[in-house]
C-alpha cells in the first residue's frame, strides 16, 4: 500500500506527491522525482494522475506476474503503475457502466507511446477471451506497428517518435471483453515527407521498405536498396538509425497487415503509394528560355504513371502548369522552378497525408464492432486511449508547434477543469464544505487563438482568403493590429528594447500556461492553406489506384466550396475531441524524459524541471492540495491504524466512523487537521499521516515481539504434539509387529507340534501326509545323531540303531563307512610298515593254535612277534 512505503520517504520519496510537505516548491517536487527515480522507481502518482519517467531501459516490471498483481486490486492498495490506471478504469466501466478515457501526455521521446501500448497488452492479457475477442485483441495490438510505420520518425529527440496524435476507443461487451475499436488521427506532419532537420529522418515505411522488401518487389517498384539515392531520404543525413532494425521491423509491418485483413491487392496498392512518393522526390526541373520549368528527365515518370495508375502526359502536364478557373473559363499557365518544385512537394504531402487517413479508416474497418445476427449492434462501453503531442518548444517553433501548443492548452484547459471537478464531487458526496481553488485560468490563452473574428486563427484564415498579395509578414502585421493589446501575445514591433534582442521581426511570443514560446511566420499561410493545384487533383483522381481514388474523390472536383484550411480543420477536429473526452470519465498519465540523451539514469535537472512546468504538475497538485492531502475510506483506515489505540485494537465492533473518530482523538489529532466524512476521513496536512505512520512502525515493533513470542510457544507447543503423536505411532507399530512375530511364533509351535504327534500315531503306516513330517523328523534326527557318533577306526564296531524305516539304509552307510575307514587306513600304509604285517601275518600262521605248547618265555617272544 501507499502507506507501507512512507517509512521509507527519505531514501525513495513519497508514492503521491500530494504528500509532499512543501508542495508549493518545484525544488522539492523534482527532488522526489529524483529520489525514485534513482532507485527505478519510474511511476509516481498527483492524486489519481500517474507521473511516469522514461528509464531508457528495460525493467522487469510488465510481465504477466505483474499484470496478475494489479488486476482487480484497489487503486492505493499497490505501488503506482501504468497497469493501476488501466485497472482502474477497466472496473469502473465495468461497475459504473461509463465510458473511461486514459489521456497521456508528454514530449517526444518521453515514453507515450509505448505506455499506449502497454495499456493495450494489458487489456489484452486480462479481459475475457473468445475467439472472435482474440482477433480484435490481435488487430488492436498488430495495428500500433502499421500507424508507427506510416506516422513515426526519427527525430533528434526520439528514434521513435509519433508525428501525429492518436486517439483510440477500445470497445467492451457487457462480459468485459474487447469487441471493438476506433481511432481517431490528428495532424500527421506531412512537412517532413518532403523536408527532415539535419540529424533526423522521413517516416519509417519508407527504410524498412527500401531495407526489408525482397529484390523482385523492389524490382517493380523501381527502387534501389541505397536510401542515399532518393532526395526525400537524404535530407537529415541520418539513413541508418543504431536503436532500429528496418528489416526487422518490415517483417512485423508486412504480418500485422495481414493480422489487420488487408487483401494482398491493398497491400500492393499501398506499396506503389510509398514508392511514388520517393520517385517524386526525385524529380528535378529545369528552366527553358521564358524561365517555364520542365522535367529534367523522363525517367521517373515512367515509374510515377505506372505506380500511381495514372496517364504520364497529364502527369507531367500537372507538375509543370497550373490551371485556374476564372469566370468560367480555364487557363493553363506554365509553372516557373520554384512553383514547379512547390507543386511536386504540395503533391507528394497530399498523396501521403490522405494514404495515412485512408490507413487509418481502413484499420477501424477491421476493429468496427460486428453486428448480431439480427443486425443489432451489441450494447458496448469504450475505454479511449489518447497518446498526442505535448507541448513543444525548440529553437524554431513553425506552424506545427503553434497547432500542438494550441492542442496542449485546450487539454490542460480539460485536464484542471475536470480535476476540480472531480475534487468538488467528492467533497459534495462526503458532505464536506467546499472551498474555492485559485489557480491559473488558460481559458484566456485558448480564446486567443481560435476566438471568431479576432483569434490567431481566424486572422490567418482572413490572410489566406483575402484576394491580394498576402504574405507571411502582412499575417504579422494584421496580428499586431488585431489583438496588439492581448497580455498574453507579443512581437519584435511591440516589444521593448530589452525583449526585442530575444526576438527576431518574423516572430511572434504567446505566454503560455507552460512559458513564453517564439513562433516564426515563415510558411504559417502555404501551410495552412495546403494548396494542391487543380490538375494535380483532376490527373490523381483518374488514378486506377483504388486507395488513390478514394483519397481523390472526383466529387472534391466539382465541389465549389472552398476547403477548410488546416488551422480550422484542426481546431474543429480538437473541438470534437474536447466532446469526446468531456463524456468520458477520464485517467491521466504525464510521460517525462529524463535526459535528451536517451541515457539510462541520466537525470537532466533542468530539462526535467521545464516538463514539469509545460505538464503542469505543480499546477495540478496545488489544486490538489487546495484541500486535503490524504483521504480514505473509514475501512482501510482504521484496519491499517487501528493497533495504536487500545479501544480499537484488535477488533472494533461498533460503526466504523465511530471506530476512526476514536482513533485519531486518541491520536490527538486537532480538530482543523482534519474532516469526518460520510464514508472517508480527510486528513489535510501530509506531517499529521507521516506522524501516525511512524507511530505504527514503532508500534510494529511491540506488536511483532508479542507475535513472535506467541508464534515460537504455540510452534514450539505443535512441534511437541507432534513428536508426542509420532512417538505414538511408532510405540504402536512396534508393538504391533512384536505380537504379530510372537503369534507367528506360537502358531508355528502349534502346527509343529501337532503334525509331530500326528505323524507319531502314524508312525507305523506308510508315508501319508500325515506322518510324512514325523518320518521326515525321525530321518533327519537319525541321520544328524550319526554325522556325530560315526565310528573312529576301523576297530570300532559301534553304530547307532536306526529306526525301523532306516534299517536298510543304515546297514548301507554302516557299511559304506567301514570300507571308507579301511580304504583311509589302507592308504596310509608305508611299504616298511607292510612289510612287517605281512610278516606278523606269517608268523601268526605259523604258530596258530601252538602257542600253548611253548614254554612261557617262548611264548611271550611269539606274542609280541604276532603284534
């Protein structure tokens, strides 16, 4: 939560600047970016606007983790972030059923458009899916690499950098599923298809064709891989970009206009479109003897007629004449070089600006919502994305910096009108009185410019319109009488002498809301104008390009009313999309780049400091801040505090407003630094909640002790029961398995015993199975009483009785034992010791049965002779 990080405040700021003590200092505010910054700590919240910081790296802090985190959680419960904005209006369209709109400001390279982009993927990762949702989430995503292709340029600030605004509803079912989309585009810089500042580029489509398109496609457009060869390309010096891959990114073109449902006819055709346009960069003119241009050469025609679908005659006509209706009748009058060179730029914008238009109405073809089978559209509810221009400020402010400014000051006129409205609505809901906000009113800025009669744009509009020579500097001249007196606008005519050093005669200053800004007249009338010759328009309208004929309707032709100049068409169009955003319930992201390096943790303070006031942050938060700091429902205040008071700890009972009234009394807290509303406190100082958030951090530590002692009894006192349950079970099983072993045991004493007497009464009959174990037993017990008792020597006659079953094979072994003991000592009879036995033998034959005729004498020699 918000809150768990302010005891870290003084290493990584605060998560909402409106808790800034001193909120009144832009000092304090950047240091605090600075502080979160440092620690990659990017997103940063003023109230419910998100502050983002461009990191120029990669934080691994969008994954589908991250994504899971923030869905469907409450909008302070986690760390700011883009996807906590997306959250949030994706549930309340989903709750309130209102429109929501996400607006993202910011200058180029300050990270907007890849913020439109994340929003996306979030969206398409979280909502509900079916199979014709996973197509509208498909083309919604795979539409951003085709307008960035067509609308994005190299710039000395951005290497990718959108030079137009978009505005896009993402359309939801009542399930809360993507069914849809539309986009609106707004003021595509057509300038630099013809004319790009040294350092910068065309638009992408152009190199990733040149890098990516495979050799036969080039083959027939006519084009050369070299982007040195083609005078449109060759203007900034910058045709190879380190950070972008052309031929990667042609790959992801080419697969999202096939996701999108161009048909490869479509595809063709666009290509032909982009490859003319090089081609007629191409075209030189040079001068005859009247001083009439012609063409240089007749090559490029050749292309241009093939490529366009169009007659080479007309076309070559077109480019060198001009033809004008007067009273009805029509002159053709050659074109000098400058004209010539004029009208081939002129053609070449028109071409591109209404083929970007066309693409784009050709994309909100394939998101348009699909009809049900009644030919009912579903009920649906949008979420728009606007990802425009910011405010700009360079050393050369043109005509497209007043137009963008201009847009910036209609926005930041929304963006502090609905802020305090949202802030009043919310003090009127919680019965709080309301108190008047001062702040800076820009709604004298924005009359200035587009006032009827008597605003900028409507004195250039009288300058292109009027017959006369009118030029730039009669534009000047009619601005300095009309609206000389204005506060907010000067020039070098009525400034003073100290002022005019800082201003050339061509300018004019408008103090903005953002600062003082110097625009520079030159080209302010051709650009507004944005004039196309008449038979340029005739000879394009005959193309046999179908995008071509679409783009240059043939009614345009016949139409007698004169078009709308490109400062009304804008103004109209910013018109609309006030209407637009002021039905929406509206979001905000402010983009801040960090350095114009584009260096990772680099932190340009100077540079930071003028986005913070053309964003006007420090605006939006003293609005803000006008009156309370911090609000919250009684709920979430009172579980998160409700420890560092006794009555309310560790459980209230009673109503939750009484519950947090009893809290900050016992807090202390006095009476103005704080309101009770309906169903929110309202605290109005950031040191009143600092000081009750570092009271709970002390009372954390009181808290964890008590828990960590109970924890280790009770853990200690479950670790016992079960020790005490496993002894348990082991005593059991042992006891178990020693009466299984002692019943085993018992049991085989019975059998054994049994079959043993068994076979004892049926001794006598012949083998059975009932005296087979008693035999068996008799036999073994016979035949182990031998293995121990058998006869020494042959001498000794001794031999067990065998039982009457064994008689017979005892008589066998008796015998087999003898001849074993004869043969043994038959064998260890030396030839001496056998040759007195023989002799004994004979002697003892001799003397048989006549020993006891001997004398004794004699018949103790015969004796121990025969021995």
């Amino acid at each position: 939560m918000m809150e768990s990080a302010l005891t870290a405040r003084d290493r990584v700021g605060v998560q909402d600047f409106v808790l800034l003590e001193n909120y009144t200092s832009e000092a304090a505010f950047i240091e605090n970016l600075r502080k979160r910054f440092k620690e990659n700590l990017i997103y940063t919240y003023i109230g419910s606007v998100l502050v983002s910081v461009n990191p120029y790296k990669d934080l691994e802090i969008y994954s589908k983790q991250h994504m899971e985190r923030y869905r469907g959680v409450n909008f302070y419960e986690v760390s700011p972030h883009l996807y906590a904005v997306a959250d949030n209006s994706y549930r309340a369209l989903r709750t309130e059923r209102r429109d929501q709109c996400i607006l993202i400001s910011g200058e180029s390279g300050a990270g907007k458009t890849e913020a439109s982009k994340k929003i996306l993927q979030y969206y398409a990762v979280t909502c509900p899916v079916s199979e014709r949702v996973e197509t509208i989430k498909d083309r919604l995503l795979q539409s951003n690499p085709v307008l960035e292709a067509f609308g994005n340029a190299k710039t000395l600030r951005n290497d990718n950098s959108s030079r137009f605004g978009k505005y896009m509803d993402v359309q939801f079912d009542y399930k809360g599923a993507p069914v849809g989309g539309h986009i609106l585009n707004y003021l595509l810089e057509k300038s630099r298809v013809v004319h790009q500042n040294h350092g910068e580029r065309n638009f992408h489509i152009f190199y990733q064709l040149l890098e990516g398109g495979d050799d036969d496609l080039l083959r027939r457009l006519g084009l050369d891989r070299n982007a040195q060869q083609y005078q449109y390309l060759i203007k900034g010096q910058c045709a190879k970009v380190s950070s972008i891959n052309d031929k990667n990114d042609w790959k992801m073109v080419r697969k999202a206009l096939s996701v999108i449902d161009f048909s490869d006819n479509e595809v063709e055709e666009l290509l032909n479109i982009v490859a003319s346009v090089l081609h007629l960069g191409n075209i030189q003119f040079v001068s005859d003897e009247q001083g009439n241009s012609q063409l240089a050469t007749e090559t490029q025609i050749k292309y241009l007629a093939r490529l366009l679908g169009v007659d080479g005659a007309s076309l070559r006509e077109a480019l060198t004449h001009k033809k004008i209706i007067a009273k009805g009748e029509e002159l053709i009058s050659p074109l000098n070089l400058d004209q010539a060179a004029y009208a081939r730029d002129a053609l070449s914008k028109a071409v591109y600006g209404r083929t970007f238009t066309w693409l784009v109405n050709k994309i909100n073809e394939s998101l348009a919502l699909q009809e049900n089978g009644l030919g009912i559209k579903k009920s649906t509810t949008v979420i728009g994305l606007l990802d425009i221009y910011g405010f700009e400020v360079f050393q050369h402010n043109s005509f497209e910096q007043f137009c963008i400014n201009y847009c910036n000051e209609k926005l930041q006129q929304l963006f502090i009108e609905l802020t305090l409205k949202s802030e009043q609505e919310e003090y009127e809901s919680e019965g709080i009185a309301w108190e008047p906000v001062t702040y800076f009113n820009n709604k004298i800025i924005c009359d200035l410019v587009e006032e009827k009669h008597k605003g900028i744009i409507s004195v250039l509009d009288e300058e292109c319109l009027r017959p006369g020579d009118a030029t730039d500097l009669t534009f000047l001249e009619k601005l300095e009488e009309t609206i000389k007196n204005h506060p907010h606008f000067l020039t070098h005519k009525l400034a003073d002498q100290k002022t005019r050093k800082t201003m050339s005669r061509e300018d004019f200053r408008l103090l903005h809301y953002a600062g003082e800004v110097n625009y520079n007249v030159n080209g302010f009338l051709d650009k507004n104008n944005d004039l196309l010759f008449r038979n340029l328009k005739e000879t394009v309208s005959e193309s046999e390009n179908t995008i071509l004929n679409e783009c240059f309707s043939k009614s345009e032709l016949t139409d007698k009313k004169r078009p709308e100049t490109a400062a009304t068409q804008f103004k109209n169009s910013l018109a609309k999309l006030m209407e637009i955003l002021m039905s929406k319930e509206p979001s905000y992201i402010r983009c801040i780049k960090p350095n114009d390096a584009k260096q990772a943790g680099r932190f340009d303070e100077v540079l930071i400091r003028h986005q913070v006031k053309y964003l006007g942050l420090m605006e939006n938060l003293r609005v803000r801040r006008a009156g309370f700091a911090y609000r919250r429902k009684y709920e979430i205040f009172l579980q998160r505090y409700k420890s560092l008071c006794p009555a309310t700890w560790p459980n209230w009972n009673g109503r939750l407003a009484d519950g947090v009234s009893t809290l900050v009394k016992h807090l202390g807290y006095k009476p103005e630094e704080y309101k009770m509303g309906r169903s929110k406190i309202f605290i109005r100082f950031p040191k009143t909640l600092f000081a009750t958030e570092d009271a709970l951090e002390v009372r954390k530590q009181s808290i964890a002790t008590k828990i960590q002692a109970v924890w280790r009894g009770y853990h200690q006192h479950q670790k016992f029961l079960t020790m005490k349950r496993s002894a348990i079970g082991v005593q059991s099983w042992w006891r178990g398995v020693l009466g299984r072993r002692k019943a085993a045991r018992r049991k085989w004493a019975a059998d054994t015993i049994r079959r043993f007497i068994k076979g004892f009464i049926y001794r006598q009959a012949p083998r059975c199975p009932e005296n087979e174990y008693f035999v068996d037993y008799v036999r073994y017990s016979f035949l182990m009483k031998l293995k121990r008792s058998l006869p020494k020597n042959v001498l000794d006659k001794s031999w067990p009785t065998p039982p009457p079953a064994l008689e017979e094979a005892s008589e066998l072994l008796r015998r087999m034992c003898m001849q074993n003991m004869v043969r043994t000592y038959c064998k260890k009879i030396s030839p001496d010791w056998k040759q007195q036995l023989e002799q004994k033998v004979v002697a003892s034959e001799i003397f048989k049965d006549k020993k006891r005729q001997l004398p004794p004498e004699c018949a103790k020699t015969v004796c121990q002779l025969a021995t």
